[in-house]
C-alpha cells in the first residue's frame, strides 16, 4: 500500500496584506474540498487568480498548480498538463525554483497515475535535482519518494529501496514525521513484498508509533491492515488477525466504509487459510453486506441527482409558464391603453385611428409568435421528460436486473462454491457494475444533449488524441475480455468538438468489445479523404444481418434488438453517437457480415 505524496508549497509575494490573506484563504479553501469535490475547488482557484492577475504575478505559477492538482483529482489528465505546462512557463519566466519544483513533481505524479512511467521518472528527476541544488530538504524528500514509487511500479525493487532510504534520512534529518512515516511505510510494504516479515514488522511498528502521535486515525487503519498482511504472508495468522481487529475498530469507529469493507475482506481470507470456514464465512457476508450498503449508496445518489434534475426543469417550465401568464396580462393592459387612445385620437384625427390599428395588428402578431415559441419549448420539455423516462425504464432494468440475480446466485451457492467458481462469480459481477456505470454514464450524456446542456466546442485536433483518450477509457474492459486494441493510419486532424468524439469512439469501442469473443483483436484505422476524414472500428465478434444493421441509429428500441442476448442494452449509445455526430457535421454507418465481425465507420470534416 504505496503513499503518494502531492507537494504544493510556493513561496509567494503579496502586493498588500489583505489580499494576502484573502488569496491563501481561497487557495486553502480549494485545497481541503479538491479530492473529493473538485468542481467546488475550482470555482475557488478562479477566484483565487482573479485576485492575482495584473497585480501579484509571482502567485500565478501557484495558482496553476492547484487547478492542475483539482483536474487530476476529476481523472482529466489532458486538462491537468495544460495548466502546468501554463504554470512552468510563468515559473521559468519568474525563476521561481519552488514553483518549478512543484510543477516538475505534479506532472510527474499525473503520469504515474496514467501508468507512463518513463515520463514520470523524467520530471521526478528534474523535480529532484532542483531541489536538492537549491537545498529544500522537504521537496526534495518528497521527489526521492515519489521516484521510489514509480521505479516501484516498473518492477525495480533495488533502486526503489534506495530512494526511500535517501528519502527517510531527508525526512528525520528535518523532523518532518509525516513524510518519514509515508516513506518507511513505503519501504515495509516492499520488504513485505520481498518476503522480508521481520524487517516489515519493524518499519510497520515505527510509522504507527508516528501515525499515533500525530492522532492520524486512517493512516493508522492502513498500516495495521498492512500489517494483517505481513503477519499473513508470514504465516503469522494469530498476529494477522490482532492487527486486523485493530484496523476494522479505527475504519467502522471514524466511518472509513471502504478501509473496512478491505479489512473484512482480508480477515474472511485469514480465516479461511486457518481453515476456520464458519468465521470466513461470516466475516465475508459482512463483507459481502457493507459492499451492497456502499453500491446501494452509490445508486441512490444517481437516482436522487437524476430526479433533482427532473424537479429543476419541472421548476423551469413553472417559472416560464409565469412568465407567460405576466407577459399575457402586461399585453392586454397595453392593448386597453391604446384603445382609450385610440377613442381619443378618433375624435381628432382618423389617421390616428389608423395608426392605433396598425400599431395593435404588429403587437398581435409578436404576441402571437412569442405564445408559439413557449408552446414549443413546453412540447420539446415534455417529450424529452417521456422519452428520458422510457429509456430509463428500459435500459436501467435489465442491468440492474442482472447484478441482483448474480448476487443472489452468489449467496445461494456461496457454501458449496470452488475458489474458481467463485472467481467466476465477482468477474461476472463486476463485469455487470461496469455495465452498468457505462449505461449510466451514456444515459447522463444523451440526457444532457437533449436538453442542450452538454458543451460544444469545435475546434481543429489531431485524431489520434481522441482514440488514444477512448482507449484508455476501455482499457480495463478490454484487458479483462483479453481484447487487443491496434491503431493504424496518419495523424491527421479534424474539426469538431473533441470531447464528443470522444464519447463516440469510447462507445464504439465499448460496443466491439462486447460482440467480441475473448482473444480476439479490435483495429481502429483513419483515412484521409478529400475534405474528410473517415475513421473505422472493426471488430471480429459475432456480426449481423442485413434487417439488424438496418435498425442501427434509428432509435434507441431498434437497436437494443441487435446482437445475443448477453450483449444487448446498447441501444442509447448508439443513439448517443449518431446526434453527437450529426452535432459535428458528420456521419455514422455500419458494415457487418454473421460471424466475420462489424466495422463501424466516423466520418468527419477536416
């Protein structure tokens, strides 16, 4: 259990005090809500560089950084590199070493988390050369660490230990307790690794004597889980299960559900090496209960954001009917107005009779043009609300449907069932949850392109960015089918809103490995034709007929028709991608042949 360590410490220069206070204040602010709500985080930082801007140019490099470290957090790399590209540019500009350092370790750290382990070494490296020239034991602990986690991660146990050594030395040289405990936790979890129980133990037992000192309960929960462990691997399984009473006591005492579902998780695996059956038994059905509380939890906090969604724009039409009604009552006031006139007018002049008349014929006419766009608007708001609700019906069931058997089938055979058939039961159940986050995901998009919410921003990028993003997307769905994904063709450039293609090649791709049976390979291909370029997704999955590549990209109901049975439910993404395409100026169509696999084609303007 690896600790990644994320600096961001700038030293700053303040125009004057208050507005010292007030940007540190916004930055701080941002920094406690970012890891587990960084859209709040960022509307902070914004504020935070407004401040900033034109008047306290050394604290932009800093300011960037938190955007970068709040994008990680939301999982978007690509946006994350932006900033701290923006934020060593300003930090070479200013040379501002600390900033440059800062920059150096969080590109370093996003790297890591996306598994380019070689680019994160290169900016580790150059984070820790500046810090160790310009003496800052701190951030220079903190790089040694950090490049001992990724060597770690490429399998290089040697150097890995070397780094965290040169690391805890730093730390206790400067009394910094935190990072010497992160790091000699680091270490344990290695020699546990090595098969080193001894040696673990007592690097264990000094980081929680740290943890404990500074009263930091989760981290003390993951060190006796870690030391549950090491006891474990060691055939030690009366220490194990002390440590692994200690660590649930600290997950269930502070409400860590998901510390203490792992926990339960590892003493159901203790007891069942003992051989004890009826303790591992009861030990993974409270496993087995705090999962379903932590996904029932998850469910219903889409259910409640899709039915606040539907309240507000309930709430809408309300505020527009209103709105109508006073529009309604301000025109026939205007109209008794000018007919008094008018009556007046009569008696001076009958030209201005005329002139009333034409004046109340134009003011009927924008009246009668302003009811029909509100009654438009309130037809397209109610069929959307029906056909939001239709598919919901459809398409949410029949997964959710399939999870619920698969774990009731579960606890029915639980006691009789092999290790391998037991395997077999959480594979098929997480391949239901990723279903199933992927309907969810397709059905708050769509939802979002009928009602014109979802953002869109054409603009020229290069192709093979987007696929690169999709696969990425799929990579796990993909590695555990045993699917291959290859690329071939130019690097060539499109002009569309690249989040969308984004959307549309993920799912293509989702699709594909669907249809896919295991082993085989998935090749996605691009070509440049006059003033497009025509992208295909092939596939050697099951294929289909003539009459069912006919109901592709009509409507969510045909389509959910295509394929066996096991792979069904794909009908609201397709349907996604077709009104995205047409969204960019594109098209979208299909090739298939029974048994020789499909090949789905993009094609977009250059």
């Amino acid at each position: 259990m690896r600790v990644i360590l994320l600096l961001l410490l700038t030293a700053v220069l303040f125009t004057t005090e208050a507005q010292q206070a007030r940007i540190q204040e916004l930055l701080d602010r941002g920094n406690t809500v970012s890891e587990f709500n960084p859209d709040s985080a960022l509307l902070l930082f914004e504020q935070a560089l407004a401040l900033a801007n034109g008047k306290d140019t050394l604290m932009i490099p800093r300011i960037y950084n938190r955007f970068a470290q709040a994008y990680s957090m939301k999982g978007n790399y690509t946006e994350a590199a932006k900033f701290l590209v923006q934020a060593l540019t300003y930090a070479e500009a200013l040379k501002d070493t600390v900033a440059l350092i800062d920059g150096n370790n969080n590109m370093g750290i996003d790297w890591m988390y996306q598994e380019e382990y070689e680019k994160a070494l290169t900016y580790f490296k150059i984070a820790e050369q500046l810090a160790s020239q310009s003496h800052d034991s701190l951030r220079w602990g903190h790089a040694l660490n950090n490049l001992g986690l990724t060597v770690g991660y490429m399998g290089l146990a040697k150097e890995e230990l070397q780094y965290y050594n040169r690391a805890a030395a730093i730390f206790k040289n400067i009394n910094e307790l935190e990072g010497y405990a992160n790091t000699i936790l680091n270490t344990a979890t290695l020699l546990t690794a090595e098969g080193k129980y001894k040696d673990a133990e007592r690097l264990y037992q000094e980081a929680l004597s740290i943890y404990k000192g500074m009263d930091y309960a989760n981290a003390q929960g993951m060190v006796y889980q870690s030391m549950a462990e090491n006891a474990r691997e060691g055939g030690h399984y009366n220490h194990a299960l002390n440590y692994i009473r200690q660590s649930l006591k600290i997950a269930h005492t502070n409400g860590y559900t998901t510390e203490e579902a792992s926990g339960l998780r590892l003493a159901s695996t203790i007891f069942k090496e003992m051989k004890l059956f009826d303790s591992a038994y009861y030990y993974l059905d409270k496993h087995r209960e705090l999962r379903n509380t932590i996904f029932n939890s998850e469910k219903n906090k889409i259910t409640s954001e899709l039915e606040a969604r539907y309240q507000t724009e309930i709430k809408e039409r309300k505020i527009k009917s209103l709105e109508q009604e006073n529009t309604i009552k301000d025109l026939r006031a205007t109209t008794a107005r000018q007919w008094q006139i008018s009556l007046v007018i009569l008696v001076i002049l009958i030209t201005g009779l005329l002139g009333v008349l034409y004046n109340r014929y134009q003011l009927k006419q924008r009246t009668a043009k302003v009811l029909d766009e509100k009654n438009t608007e309130l037809q397209k708001l109610n069929s959307f609300k029906d056909k939001m609700f239709a598919v919901i019906s459809h398409d949410l069931r029949n997964p959710v449907d399939a999870f619920s058997t698969l774990m009731e089938s579960l606890t029915q055979n639980l006691q009789h069932a092999s290790p391998e058939e037991l395997k077999e039961f959480l594979e098929s159940m997480l391949h239901s949850a990723r279903d199933l986050k992927s309907l969810l995901d397709n059905l708050l998009e769509w939802s979002m392109v009928q009602i014109g919410k979802l953002p869109f921003h054409p603009k020229a990028f290069a192709v093979t960015q987007a696929v690169q993003e999709s696969i990425a997307h799929v990579h796990a769905m993909a590695h555990v089918n045993k699917i291959n994904i290859k690329t071939d063709g130019p690097d060539v450039s499109v002009q569309a809103d690249k989040n969308m293609v984004v959307i549309i090649i993920r799912n293509l791709l989702t699709n594909a490995i669907k249809f896919s049976p295991p082993g085989k390979t998935i090749s996605i291909s691009t070509t440049r034709n006059a003033n497009t370029v025509l992208l295909a997704v092939r596939d050697e999955g099951i294929g289909m007929t003539t009459e069912e590549v006919a109901k592709l990209f009509k409507t969510a109901d045909d389509a959910r028709t295509v394929g066996g049975s096991l792979a069904k439910g794909a009908g609201i993404g397709l349907l996604l991608c077709k009104e995205l395409t047409e969204k960019n100026n594109g098209k979208i169509y299909a090739e298939s042949v029974p048994g020789s696999g499909s090949t789905f084609y993009l094609e977009l303007p250059q």
